[in-house]
C-alpha cells in the first residue's frame, strides 16, 4: 500500500521528510494528496535505493528535492537545475 493511499489531499503539508524509503514506497499520488509541497527529503536505507520523481513532474510549489543514499534517481532531467540534492553526491 502506497504511502499515500489513506492521506486525504492535505495543502497544509508543505516540507515533508521520508525516512524509510521501502520497495513499497511510491510518490504516484503524492501529488495529489500533497498539492502545495514546496521541500522533499527522502532517505534511502537497505536493497531498495531506487527513487522514481516521475510522478512530482509540474508540482507548482515544489522547489527542493533532497534524495540521501538512493542508488538511482530516475526522472531528475525533468526540474529545473538545482531544485534536487543528492547525498552523497555520485562519484564521477
């Protein structure tokens, strides 16, 4: 069950931090039940390090994206240059 599933749409959320970011967890209706969120934080912990951003595409009010220890981030081409914070950052 997504972790948004049960949350009714809720604008008064507007910095939200996820710090247990599972296999099961998927942002698909975070934009609707988080329509004014401006700052995101996920942490990443054990196998499941892939982080989908697909599904925040166009939310208006959403300037910050901090993703920590995610081994992939898909999605990041579609914000604009540095709305999203990876740590650590990727070695090159």
């Amino acid at each position: 069950m997504s972790l948004f599933e049960q949350l009714p749409p809720t604008p008064q959320i507007r910095d939200l931090y996820l710090g247990t970011w599972t296999v099961d967890s998927d942002l698909t209706l975070a934009r609707t039940a988080l329509p004014r969120l401006e700052k995101l934080t996920i942490a990443c912990h054990g196998a499941h390090r892939l982080v989908d951003l697909t599904p925040l595409i166009g939310m208006p009010d959403l300037t910050s994206i901090t993703i920590r220890s995610a081994h992939e981030i898909v999605g990041t081409e579609n914000f604009p240059p540095g709305t999203i914070t990876r740590t650590p950052r990727p070695r090159t």
